[in-house]
C-alpha cells in the first residue's frame, strides 16, 4: 500500500507558508455539498497541470479529486492550524493533501503531499473563483 502525507517544507530555500484564517480560505469552497457527479468546469476548483492535479471543496467537508494517472475519486476535508488537510482512500494508497497559504489572506496556495516519487510542493491555480 502506498501512504501519501504531508511533506514538511520549510527552512532556507523552502517555500515559506503562512497559517492562514479559515475564512480566509472559504474562496477555495463551493457553496454546496458536493454532488454525485462533480463538474469541474462548473465548480471552484484548484489546478496544477503540470502535476497534473485538480480538486474541488465542498461546504459539506467533503472533496473530488481528479488525478489523471490514477483516475478520480472523493474524500473529506477539515481545516486545522491554519490549514485544510484533505484525507481519501485509493484503493492503492491512503491520501493526505495539505492545503496550505503561501499569503496572509490565501490568495495565493500550494499543497504539499508524499507520493512513491517522494515530497512535492505545488502552487496552485484557482479556478472559476472570483
């Protein structure tokens, strides 16, 4: 089984994350539970597509991931210390994604997770987010 976590990054040469206010990251959150069939062109989502990776937060704490070398899937998310962490299960590897504010008011963010390739730090593009 394969466990994705958290990466710890800091320290000189790092990316410098700011522990950011919750509300400060309700922009990155659809405004409805999400629906059995998510429409990423539709709904507020955030992109790497160099990764390539994309995720929707729903208000019911619940998120869907579209990762195109390992298909798409559904979990739960959970702010904490100035974070969202997002927890699912592959049916290869238990996922855990940090999403973290690269600014005070998390305008700008990246996630941080652990794969078979080791740690990653990705900045992130908002999508459909005003």
């Amino acid at each position: 089984m394969i466990l994705i976590l958290v990466s710890a990054c800091g320290g000189k040469g790092k990316t410098k994350f700011v522990a950011a206010k919750e509300e400060n990251f309700a922009k990155l959150i659809n405004d409805k539970d999400m629906p059995s069939d998510p429409n990423l062109t539709l709904d507020k989502s955030i992109i790497n597509n160099s990764y390539p990776i994309q995720l929707a937060l729903y208000k019911d704490g619940k998120f869907y991931y579209d990762l195109p070398t390992l298909n798409d899937g559904t979990g739960t998310w959970t702010y904490n210390n100035g974070q969202i962490t997002l927890k699912s299960k592959h049916r290869l590897f238990d996922m855990r994604i940090d999403v973290r504010a690269l600014d005070e008011d998390a305008k700008n963010i990246a996630i941080t997770f652990i794969d078979r390739f080791g740690p990653h730090t990705l900045k992130m593009d908002n999508e459909n987010i005003e």
